[in-house]
C-alpha cells in the first residue's frame, strides 16, 4: 500500500463532491457530459500543496492475500470533507446576513452552487428575474 493511492483516492473524491455534475437533456434525459471532455475534473492546480497521509505500521493482516491491506474505494470518501467544509462555510455566510436554518446544497458543490447558496444582495435580484 502506497500513500499516492490515498492520494489519488481523496482527489478522485474531492472531484466527484465538487466538480463532476451530470447534464442530462431536459427533454429525453440522456446523458449529456459523457466524459471528461464535456465536464470539469480534478487537474493538477486542484492538488493541494500539502496532503499528509500516514499509514499505521505493525498492523499486520494475515488473512489478507500476501498479507495486503485494500483501501481501494474509502479513500475517495475523504473527499466528502471538502464538500462539508464548503457546506458549513456557506452556513456562515448566510448567517452573516441573518438567513439560518437548512439549505439543500445537493453534490456536486460547484462555484454557481455555491454561489447561489451564499445569498446576499446579487443572489436575491437574480432569483427575483
């Protein structure tokens, strides 16, 4: 087990909670973003600079194949951490302006998600169109 997959994991999750919407058509529902090409993935500017992953030593898994330890698909849960963050950061920002309480802010979290969930003077004008 290496680090990088940890690595690799979080940003594979970071991207899916933050970045990756579906687009479907309105009228027949199909998938329109069939593939990186047509949606925003992770890129090299989106890895922080400082990612600390440390693996416990002395546990040893003897029913294991060769003793291996899978964390294959968790890791890519850790990046539901940056859509929380951004939740509770969106949470602050509405009680700056004296809006609390609940708000749906369904995955991906993307900027206009984001943005339309902060509501402030701009937000409200634009939803009054």
């Amino acid at each position: 087990m290496f680090p990088q997959q940890i690595e690799g994991g979080f940003m594979q999750g970071y991207g899916y909670f933050t970045m990756e919407e579906e687009r479907r058509s309105p009228k027949t529902g199909e998938l329109l973003t069939l593939g990186p090409g047509l949606y925003k993935i992770p890129g090299v500017k989106d890895i922080p600079q400082e990612l600390n992953v440390h693996l416990l030593k002395g546990c040893p898994n003897n029913f294991g194949i060769y003793s291996s330890k899978n964390t294959g698909e968790p890791p890519i849960f850790l990046g539901s951490a940056v859509y929380f963050a951004i939740k509770d950061a969106i949470y602050a920002a509405r009680d700056d302006v004296g809006i609390r309480g609940v708000f749906r802010l369904d995955p991906p979290a993307t900027a206009e998600k984001i943005r339309l969930a902060c509501v402030d003077q701009l937000t409200k004008a634009a939803s009054n169109i």
